[in-house]
C-alpha cells in the first residue's frame, strides 16, 4: 500500500510542478487564469458563456479552456460569445492535469489575453486535488444541489478562493435554504466570499465578472485556511460516496499557497459575515 500511496504523491508532486511552472509562463505573459470547478449540471457552462460575452463587450480579451469526458457540445456553445475557445478532451480522465493544459495553450493561446477561463471536469473530487495554474480558483453550487453540498465536498469548497451560488432565479422553487448553505460553506473555508448569479437572468453575473477583473489587476483574493492548516497530510477522496468513485491518496498544492495542500478535512466552524448575495 506504501508503493501506491508513493506512486500517487509522485503523481501529483509532478502536477504541482508543472502547475508553477505554467503560472510563471502566464504571469509573464499577463494572462490571469480562472479555473471554475462544479459538478455535472451546475449551469458552469452557461455561466461561462455569459461571462464571455460580457467581457468580449466591454473590450476585454478573455478566451476559455473547457474540459470534458466526449463531445466537443461546451466549445460550440462557448464560441457563440466571440471570445477564442477551446475543447480539451479528456478521455475518460475525471480532470485537467497542469501538464496536459499547457500543453494545449502552447501555440494556441492568443497574445494580450487578459483572462483565461478553464472549465473544469465536471465533478468536485478529482478535480479539487489539481492546482492548474490559476490565480482564482471558484467552486460552483447550484440551488438544485443542496445545502449540505460544502461539507459533502468540503476539500473543492474548502480551497476555493470564491463559492458562486448558481441558478437563483429558481431558489424559491426548490426551497433553497441560503442561510444554511452559507454556513456550511464557512464551515469548511471561513471568510471565503459567496456570491449569487443566474445565468437566466443575468442577476450578479456583472459583480461576478468584476470580482474576476480585479484579480486580474492585481487585487488580492481569499486564502483558505485549509490550504496551510494540514500541510503534508495525505489526501484522500473517499470524503463522498455519491460522486466519483476512485481516491488519490498524497499532496497536491492549492494555487495561492506555496507548499503542500490538505487533508479532506472540514475546517472549524467560522462566522457567516464574508458571505454576499446579490
């Protein structure tokens, strides 16, 4: 067991490597990268496609990775809001890996791009584990999705920089208990700001895309206690029964920190007051 747990720190210690070697290559080209994770159905890809759109509008250059298992359906639908985009085929592999996205922006990636949006793997395991270069890291929960969702998945809540709360325009319908999500979310990353959107409406998608542009003029982002308190512990993806099936076991970096990421342990409980709706 020693050797496979060897094996898969090995792994993600070469991932971590090649993750810092992708945010220097960006930071010198000016190029801020957003990495968006979420499970399959949070209405990522429609929020994406807005985004897009509005950033294309206002004269910024943004441009979009976005990964999936098959079908190249999300590129098509990204395409639509002018920015250039890209599909990342994945072939059965659950998330991006730092080496195989830079692979995929050498030569493509168009000089002057100011934002780079990566849409992840649809799931909140894997994922979680891989620092791909970015300097905004932002989990995404749906009302469908419950409550309890951060402490479900408290390793992909409890690194993120920013929690966006999708499809609130559907809230009300399904009884979603925002206070209670908020909490929950604090629980396993406190002070991370939250914000809600709907990509129908298009209610907190501009407060979104600002939070977004501001990072990528310099201003600071969260840092989740997670990502230091558990420095070198083994990492585990068994915290879930529902999602994905397999675990990595072994440290990984989260991408404002400089060492090792934490065990899938929830964080004590914190206030709510850095929580924000719109």
């Amino acid at each position: 067991m020693c050797r496979v747990v060897d094996l898969r720190q090995a792994v993600l210690a070469t991932n971590d490597s090649s993750a810092r070697q992708l945010r220097e290559h960006l930071a010198a080209r000016g190029t801020v990268e957003v990495n968006l994770l979420s499970s399959p159905g949070s209405g990522k890809t429609a929020l994406l496609e807005l985004l897009l759109a509005r950033a294309v509008a206002a004269g910024t250059a943004v441009a979009a990775v976005t990964a999936d298992l098959a079908t190249e359906n999300d590129a098509r639908r990204l395409a639509r809001a002018g920015a250039p985009v890209k599909q990342v085929l994945t072939d059965g592999l659950c998330h991006l890996e730092a080496g195989m996205l830079r692979g995929h922006l050498d030569g493509w990636l168009p000089p002057g791009t100011r934002v780079l949006f990566v849409e992840n793997v649809g799931n909140l395991v894997c994922p979680a584990s891989y620092d791909l270069g970015e300097s905004l890291r932002i989990v995404l929960g749906s009302v469908t999705e419950g409550e309890d969702k951060p402490l479900k998945y408290p390793t992909a809540f409890g690194l993120a920089h920013l929690v966006v709360v999708t499809k609130t325009d559907i809230a009300d319908a399904v009884e979603f208990d925002a206070p209670a999500f908020h909490r929950n979310v604090q629980r396993v990353n406190p002070g991370v700001p939250v914000l809600s959107v709907s990509a129908r409406t298009g209610a907190g998608v501009d407060e979104l895309l600002d939070y977004v542009l501001a990072r990528a003029e310099g201003a600071p982002v969260h840092r989740p206690v997670l990502a230091h308190r558990y420095r070198n512990a083994p990492h585990s993806h068994q915290d879930t029964g529902d999602e994905h099936p397999h675990t990595h076991d072994g440290p990984g970096h989260h991408p404002s920190e400089g060492g090792p990421g934490p065990s899938a342990r929830p964080a004590p409980a914190g206030r709510d007051g850095a929580a924000r709706t719109s």
